[in-house]
C-alpha cells in the first residue's frame, strides 16, 4: 500500500512538473508574441509619422 501511494506521489509531481514547464513554456511564447504587436506597432506608427510630414511639406 506504501508502495502505491509513494508511485502514486511521483506520478503526480512529474505531472505537476510538465504542467508547469508547458505553462512557462507558453508564457514565454506570449511575451514573444506581445514583443513582435508591439514592435509592428511602433514601426507603423513611425511609417505613419514619416509619411505625414512628407504630406505636410
């Protein structure tokens, strides 16, 4: 019975394990993701900004 419950508490934390490195693993995909909007972002903003003062003069 010791036994069990010992294989049953491994079993369990390798899980808990993978569940943890699979979250870290997409957090960090979506701080990339959050990296590469924001960067579209400020390269579109300036494009915009770039072109307006061409308008202007």
């Amino acid at each position: 019975m010791a036994a069990a419950c010992e294989a049953s508490k491994l079993l369990l934390s390798w899980k808990w394990r993978m569940v943890m490195r699979s979250m870290l693993c997409f957090t960090k995909l979506m701080a990339q993701a959050l990296d590469v909007v924001n960067c579209v972002k400020a390269s579109s903003s300036l494009l915009f900004l770039a072109v307006e003062s061409r308008l202007i003069v």
